[in-house]
C-alpha cells in the first residue's frame, strides 16, 4: 500500500515525540473516508509500562505546545494501553504485549500508512522481533 508523506504539524508533533522516548514501531494511519472515529490513528509501542507512559507524557507535552490539549486520556495508570483522543487524531500507545494482543494494526489493515520518515530527522523505528515473526522475516 502506498505511504503519504505527512506535513500535518500535530501528526509530525506525535511521531517527533514518541520517537524521543524511543518508542517502537511508530504507525501513522489514515482513516479519513473509512472512519468517522478520527481522521488519523497513530500506533506505537514501548517496551514496559514506565516507558509506554513516558512516550504518553511526551505526546502530550509536544500537543501542549501546539495548543492542542486531549478530549480525554484513557490507561495511563496501567501503561498497558494509554489512548489520548484528540478528537481528530487519536493515539494509541501500548507495551509490545498489548498491541499484538489487540492487533490494531491488522483490525485497521485497510487504512493507508503515512510515512514518518524524516518526521524527527530519523528514520523510523527499527521493527521488533515479534513483528518480523509476523511478517515471516525471523
């Protein structure tokens, strides 16, 4: 499926963010035509509860200075699953369990990707092993 490039500020805020507190497997979804839910989801994982919350905090922190404050933060006290709705864009931050676990990326297969690459003057996140299992490379 082919990537858009974003240049939408919030979406380059979160990917900029998340990719400082070296969250994984950052994925930019574009909903936009197949969902009234929020135009973009964007998906990424941290390998403990401490630092899927740290990723969290950052997000929010980067949205802050955008003047984009959440609708509503759901999981921070667990760090299993931390969903902040910014009613537009919602993301999802998870522990590598959980996001296998409720498979986002397979149940929104259809949603474009939108490439972050060069989002923070980074290449993306490298994948996990689990997700090479999935992709049949390991």
């Amino acid at each position: 499926m082919p990537r858009k490039k974003s240049q939408d500020p919030p979406l380059q805020a979160v990917v900029l963010a998340a990719e400082e507190k070296k969250a994984e497997e950052i994925s930019v979804m574009d909903l936009r035509g197949l969902s009234d839910v929020a135009d973009y989801f964007i998906i990424c994982h941290g390998r403990s509860s401490r630092q899927v919350q740290s990723i969290a905090d950052g997000v929010e922190q980067a949205l802050l200075a955008l003047k984009r404050r959440p609708d509503h933060i759901e999981g921070y006290g667990r760090g299993e699953w931390v969903l902040m709705d910014y009613i537009d864009l919602v993301v999802h931050v998870f522990t590598a369990e959980r996001r296998e676990y409720y498979g986002l990326d397979r149940l929104w297969g259809d949603a474009p990707r939108i490439s972050t690459d060069g989002a923070g003057g980074k290449e993306p996140a490298a994948k996990g092993k689990q997700a090479k299992k999935r992709e049949g490379r390991e």
